[in-house]
C-alpha cells in the first residue's frame, strides 16, 4: 500500500516522500529543494532513496536533487527544460512513470513556469493523488512567473475536472494566508469560513494543511471558481473592470492576489 511521508524544509516547503509499498523501504522524493532534511527522515526512518521527481525549476524545488543523485546513484526526473540540466530523464504530457508497483501520469500544466509538470497517481485502494508542484495551493495557486494567465487558467482547468476524491499535495503551506485573501472574494462562502476554523487550529497543533481535497477546493478556492457570480461580482468591483469571460476573472484576481 502506497504512504506518503510529509518533509517539511525551510519556512514553508513540503517535499513528498513516497513509499510505493509500506513493506520495502524503497521510496521516491518529489521537489527537495535541500538535500540534508531528506537524508535526515531516510536515516531515521531506515528508508531508501530510488528516484527523485521535479515539477518545476524553481531553486526551493530543486536544489538538492542532484546532490541526492549522486548519493544513491539514481535518476531525477522531470520537465524538459534548460533550467534544470540535472534531470536525467525527460518527462512529457502523458507518459506513465513506474515508481516501484505503482505508476505515474504525467500533466503538462504550464502557467506558474512554462516548464511545469504534475505527477497523477491512481491506486486500486486509495484515492487519486496529485502532486501540483506551485500550480495549484489549497486556497489558491501560483504566481505568475514565465508563464501567463491563460495557460495558468487552463491548467487549473485541467485540474478541476479531476475527480472529487482527488488529494492535492501542492508544495508550499500558504492555506492560512490564501484563506484571508479568498475571504475577500466570497465573504458570504460558509464552507470557507468553516474551512478557515479548521486549517486554523491544525496550524496551531503543528499539523500541515495538506493534502487537501479537490472538492473542497472546488467549493474554498477562488482560482477555481471564476464561473460563479460570487467570484465575478467581487472581482469586477475589486479591479473596477467590466469582466466578459471565465479567463479575464482569473487574471484580474491573480492580480488582485498579487497585491494582497
């Protein structure tokens, strides 16, 4: 049976540590940004390292990968893409990966960075589980670096259309921060503010926010639901525009975000 194990590093990094069976210590990294917090839980934990998996190529996700690389003498995989010349095998749109007895698809969601891939893993006894990298948060999503607004759209379109039992595991604890701004958008939302009261006292027992539920985003996360009225309305006065589509909402709250 598939574990993941949650390894937090720097102020608000996760790295994903999967265990494709509880019964061997074999294991595969998602995004380690810092090599020594990934040594440090494989020691302790008596696991071991069998590959290592990038979304995208920013440093915090990234910069410990070919460090532990050399250490196990494994593969990086990962988007294809100049900026990160350690990847060792190129992932593409729709390739299926083999993690020991489990396997993963790949999505190609550009928008936060041009070169952005999502990791999609079906289980016979789990849920569907998606590592989005910085595309999708709990309660938001990604700024805008090299990519835009359309293709970021797009991709979270892709997401959303994902079952509703999907677990997200993004790469960053933003929850809390992305509520008060989501609050902003839909005051009236009930399931946010109930929503706001639990992520509020995991944060204060310590526990992460994530993985969170694709449904539940469905119903708290602005960035996925710029076709409600709600949404429209709040946008529109927030940025004093006349909005016509789903896409124009998007990118005028991405920039509504950016300057919360």
């Amino acid at each position: 049976m598939l574990h993941i194990h949650t390894i937090p590093a720097f102020t608000d990094n996760y790295f994903w540590l999967l265990q494709p069976d509880i019964g061997s210590p074999d294991t595969y990294i998602v995004d380690p940004g810092a090599a020594q917090p990934v040594y440090d839980y494989l020691t302790k934990h008596k696991l071991t390292l069998q590959g290592i998996l990038l979304t995208h190529h920013h440093h915090d996700h990234i910069d410990g990968a070919a460090e532990l690389a050399e250490s196990f003498k494994i593969l990086i995989y990962g988007p294809d893409s100049k900026r990160i010349p350690q990847v060792t095998q190129h992932l593409y749109e729709g390739n299926r990966l083999q993690l020991g007895n489990i396997s993963a698809e790949i999505m190609e969601i550009p928008g936060h960075t041009l070169d952005h891939i999502a990791y999609l893993i079906n289980t016979p006894d789990s849920s569907p589980l998606l590592f989005s990298g910085d595309t999708l948060f709990a309660v938001g999503c990604g700024r805008l670096f090299d990519g835009t607004a359309p293709l970021l759209h797009q991709a979270l379109q892709r997401i959303a259309a994902l079952p509703d039992d999907t677990l997200v595991f993004c790469g960053h604890e933003y929850t809390l921060a992305n509520i008060r701004f989501a609050l902003t958008i839909e005051p009236d939302n009930t399931d946010l503010k109930s929503r706001q009261e639990i992520e509020i006292q995991k944060r204060e027992r310590g526990v992460p926010t994530l993985p969170t539920l694709l449904d539940l985003e469905r119903r708290t996360n602005p960035f996925l639901r710029c076709h409600l009225n709600s949404v429209r309305t709040s946008v529109e006065r927030l940025s004093n525009q006349t909005l016509t589509t789903d896409a124009e909402i998007f990118a005028s709250l991405r920039l509504l975000k950016d300057r919360f």
